[in-house]
C-alpha cells in the first residue's frame, strides 16, 4: 500500500486546477475529500461515484469548511498584506459540477456516459446527472480510500494543497 499511496500523492500533488487572482482552485480537492469521507462513512461502497445528493451535500460541507472559513475577506486581506478596501474577493464558487466533470483530465477519474448523453464544453449539475451515469475511479485508488490510514493520510494531504 505504501507504494500506491505514494503514487496517488503524487498525482494529488500534479492534478490539474484553475486559477484566478493568484489563487488555485480547490473545487477537484474538495470533491475528492467529500468521496474519502463518504466511503468512511460506507455510504460509497465501490468506485463508482454517483453524483448523487449526499455527494453535493458532503461537497458543500467541505467547501464550507476547508474553503470558505479560509478565505474570508478579512483572511485574504492578511494574506496579501493589502489594506481591507483594496482585498480582492475570494474568485471561486461552490460547485461541484466543475470537478466532476473536469476531473476526466486526470488519470484516475473516467466518466461513464448515459444513455441520455448529449456532448457539451460546460455542464449543468442537472446535465451531468442526466447525461453521465457515474464517474469511475482507479480500483486501487478506492482500496486506499477504503483503508482508515491511507484514507487519512490522502485526506490531509489534500487539505495541506487546498
């Protein structure tokens, strides 16, 4: 296991975010840490990751927590050394059909089409649920997530980049 968990801290460590005012979107991080939290709770019990209600609500806990308490104005002020009134807002939203759908870039995530598909550059949270039945992750990428240490060890790594 240890090698498998080097490998995907690895991948964490190189996946592909968007930026915008000098900082890096956390969006595939929070999906990411959402889906570990809910196979520790058993609720995803296979790689096949449906975008499912628990899932957007676990994301959105996420978000709330790791994202949101971070990067208030007042945080972000601190954090540029900028005087309150010239702090730029905090650029990104809480949405999870960004990750889900752009995370197919990175090497462990596939997206299963439906039979509903319809091809398009952006998609709305009620679009991917129609048009894409699951996302499918690395078997070994689920057995880490599976096991209380390594599931540990990626979630705070995970945080450690957000």
């Amino acid at each position: 296991m240890e090698e498998s968990l080097k490998k995907y801290i690895g991948a964490f460590t190189f996946i592909n975010r968007n930026s915008s005012n000098g900082y890096k979107a956390p969006h595939k991080l929070i999906l990411l840490i959402a889906i570990a939290d809910l196979v520790a709770l058993n609720y995803i019990r296979e790689p096949r990751i449906k975008l499912s209600n628990m899932l957007i609500k676990t994301f959105e806990l996420e978000w709330e927590f790791e994202v949101h308490s971070k990067y208030t104005n007042k945080q972000i002020m601190k954090l540029k050394g900028q005087p309150e009134e010239s702090c730029e807002d905090y650029p990104f939203q809480c949405r999870i059909e960004y990750p889900f759908f752009h995370m197919q870039n990175e090497s462990f995530w596939q997206l299963h089409k439906s039979k509903d598909y319809v091809e398009r550059k952006e998609y709305s949270l009620w679009m991917l649920q129609t048009c894409f039945d699951y996302a499918l992750i690395d078997v070994e990428l689920f057995n880490l997530l599976r096991d209380k240490d390594c599931r540990n060890a990626l979630r705070s790594y995970l945080i450690s980049l957000i």
